[in-house]
C-alpha cells in the first residue's frame, strides 16, 4: 500500500486556478495532485470498495482507493475501540496492506471538475486525483422513514445506533428497543447486548407468515441459517420478541 502527501502540481492551469478559489479560499489551501493518474480510482474503503482494488491489481492496473474515514474497512469492518480486527476482514487488509494499491484515507470526495478528475478534501490539504475509470463503492444509506415521535431524543436509526456504538458512544447498561423489519433487527440487537445494552423488546414489523417464508429459504443457505440459529437461540435468548 502506498500512501503519502502526493506531490505539488506545478504551473496550475486556469481551470485548476479556478479550483483551488472555490474549494481552498477560505482555508488558504492549494491542491495537490496526488501521485500520477490511476488507471482505477476506487471511492469506498468498505468490503466492496477493497475487493474491487485489489481485483484492478491483481490484473495489473494501476489502483488507488479513496475513503473519508481515517483507515479501511467501512461501516462493516470498523474498527471498534480496544477490539481486535473481524476475523473475515484481516486476510483483504493485509492484502492491501501489502499491494501496490494507494490509498488515500481521511479524505472526502467533493467535486468533480471535468472527465476524469475528482477533487477529494482532508483536514490537511486538497487532492486532485485523475483516473482512467472509476468505481464507486460509496455504502448504503440507511432510509430511516418519518414516523410520529422519529424526532424525539434517544430515537436512533439502528445502523446508526450501531455506527456510534461502534466509534465509543456509551451504551452498556442503557435499556434499548429495536424495532422495524428485516433480520438486520437482531443483528443489531445482538450487538448492542454485547456491548451491555438491556435489550427490553425486538419488535417487528412483519407478521408471521412473512418471516417463517423467510426463514424457510434460508435453508438453502446454511451459513446463513446457523448464524440466524445462533443469534435468536444463542446471543438473544430471553429477549421478548413481538410481531404484528
């Protein structure tokens, strides 16, 4: 993995004149061009966006990868405070870590100017990164619908709630709720207990013949299958769980 401060862009056109007043007039920053154009610029340290790196290099391009977060792994394979690396991660980090492929971390994408160019911002410079093509594995967003009371104090979305829970926010000993639909429901709640939550009450959206067809196509996966045995019978059990 290579990664550093890029190098300074001599004799600036006007275009990237105009760049540098619209994105460092305030901070009194210029752009810097990080290293020479990549022949794969990859937005997105998640899973995805590793797996598409280091699939461009093993096939002999060129690979740099982008990520606002200061080091890989997305929401998935975060970091969590004093706890070591998920074991499925460890073979794609140090895969990375080892490669050809740059990595440029703590930088968000900002604009794009013209073909074939992106502007990425951290808290210490401006980067003009060029590129051949371009992979976007920015994540999903979690869609958290409008709902009487959604703005209210304590009322978290649950990738959110994980997410913070994940970066050190408290919660060992706070009474949770999860509700909603959808099996990232006890995912999450089996998380938040083993950071210490009480969890009071699942409570799901879908009644129960929607979940027992789920559940019913799961064996056709059985890793799938174990890991869902294990989360309701195992690091659930004795939480009340409701559906419609």
């Amino acid at each position: 993995m290579k990664a550093g401060n890029g190098r300074r862009t001599e004799g600036a056109s006007d275009e990237t004149t105009s760049i540098r007043h619209m994105h460092a007039r305030s901070t009194e920053r210029e752009i810097t061009r990080w290293d020479q154009p990549s022949d794969l610029l990859v937005v997105g340290g998640g899973p995805a966006g590793i797996a598409a790196a280091l699939a461009a290099h093993r096939s002999g391009l060129r690979v740099t990868l982008v990520d606002d977060n200061p080091t890989l792994g997305g929401q998935i394979w975060r970091r969590e405070e004093n706890q070591p690396t998920p074991p499925g991660a460890i073979a794609r980090l140090t895969a990375i870590g080892r490669s050809e492929v740059r990595v440029l971390s703590g930088a968000r994408v900002i604009a794009s100017m013209e073909p074939g160019q992106l502007i990425a911002e951290s808290d210490e410079d401006v980067y003009e990164l060029r590129y051949k093509k371009l992979v976007l594995a920015t994540g999903a967003r979690e869609r958290f619908l409008p709902f009487p009371g959604w703005t209210l104090p304590q009322v978290l979305g649950a990738g959110g709630l994980q997410a913070l829970v994940k970066s050190g926010w408290p919660i060992a000993g706070k009474r949770v709720i999860v509700a909603g639909s959808g099996p990232l429901l006890l995912e999450v709640a089996a998380f938040l207990r083993k950071k210490g939550a009480d969890i009071l009450l699942i409570a799901e959206q879908a009644p129960w013949e929607r979940l027992l067809r789920f559940g019913l196509k799961l064996v056709a996966y059985p890793a799938k299958a174990a890991h869902a045995f294990v989360l309701t019978l195992g690091r659930l059990a004795g939480v009340l769980y409701l559906t419609r």
